[in-house]
C-alpha cells in the first residue's frame, strides 16, 4: 500500500500543475473564486471533493470529513490543493516596528499578530501588500507517506493576471516535509 518516493514527487508535481492551471483560469482579482480541493487516492480511482469554505470552521470540518472518507475508503494518500497567503515575519515587524520573532518572544508575538490581524479584518490579504507572500499549496500524506508539501508562488501580474515566481528548493523532495493542522494520520 506505500508508494515509493518518486510515485509520491510525481503525484505532487502533477497536483501542483493542476492548482497551478486552477488559479490561472481565473484573474488575480478573483482569488476568491478558486475552490480548494481534496484528492483521496484509492487502489483504483481517485475521488476529488471540493471544499468551498467561507471561514475557519467550516474549513476544519471540511477537512476532518475528507480525513474520514480517506480512512473509510482505506486511501493510500490524502492530498489537499489550496490557494495560500502568508505574513513575511521579518518584513512584517519592520513594517509594525516589532521586535523580530525568536523562542523567547514566540507567545508575545503570536498575540500581537492575532492583534494586527483583527486590525485589518481578519485576514491575510488586507494587510499592507508588501508583507504577504501567496502561492497555490499541495500537501499530502498517507499510510507511509509524511506530510509532503508542494508550493508555486506568485504574484499579481501585468493586467490582472497571475505572474509565477521561482519555487525556491521546491524540486527538493526531501526539504517539503512538514505539518498541517489539516492531514491527520487519518489511516491510523
């Protein structure tokens, strides 16, 4: 039931090219418009879900119920492919003028960027532009398989459009392991 290495780079790379081509059939303005997905891979099909989550909840529901399906259907992996946005750490506390993050100031940190956040509604992307990075994300795990992570990043390119960047270390399977708060060991 476990795949090999290059069974798995090959599945992510596939993926990625998929959400890639997902986000580009829509403008960069319609970000919103792009529906993450669930991909649970079977012996000999391969079921995708679509989960149009509107708020944090509902994505953790989302997310528990394609972890069940994929135990119920005895997966050999789960994948999720979803458009991303993050805050440049660095960036973002010199843009507040905030001390830099480290072991010792993690919690203070932590509050004062759920602080900020709220400040600018909730989310990542009403903050100043130049302190959020986004990609389209793929990340998986299965029985065997630790929590893999794919991304292509990007940005708004010329009319509207979406412009890719460099995937820095990304072809580097053995640097994209991770975690995720979403992929549990759903085989277990």
């Amino acid at each position: 039931m476990n795949q090999t290495k290059e069974e798995v780079a090959s599945m992510m790379e596939m993926l990625l090219d998929l959400a890639k081509q997902d986000r580009e059939s829509h403008k960069y303005s319609e970000d919103e418009k792009v529906i993450p997905k669930a991909f649970i891979y079977g012996d000999d099909e391969v079921t995708i879900m679509l989960m149009d989550w509107k708020d944090t909840k509902t994505k953790y529901e989302m997310a528990m119920f394609a972890n069940l399906q994929a135990r119920l259907t005895k997966a050999k992996s789960l994948s999720f492919a979803t458009d991303t946005r993050w805050v440049k750490s660095d960036v973002f506390c010199d843009y507040f003028k905030l001390p830099r993050p480290n072991k010792n100031n993690m919690d203070a940190f932590r509050a004062i960027y759920h602080n900020k956040l709220a400040e600018y509604g909730g989310q990542v992307k009403n903050f100043p532009r130049e302190i959020w990075a986004e990609a389209v994300t793929v990340f998986t795990n299965g029985p065997g398989i630790p929590v893999t992570i794919q991304m292509a990043p990007y940005k708004e390119g010329p009319n509207d459009t979406i412009e890719w960047l460099p995937r820095e270390g990304q072809h580097n399977t053995e640097k994209n392991y991770g975690k995720s708060d979403l992929l549990t060991d759903w085989w277990a």
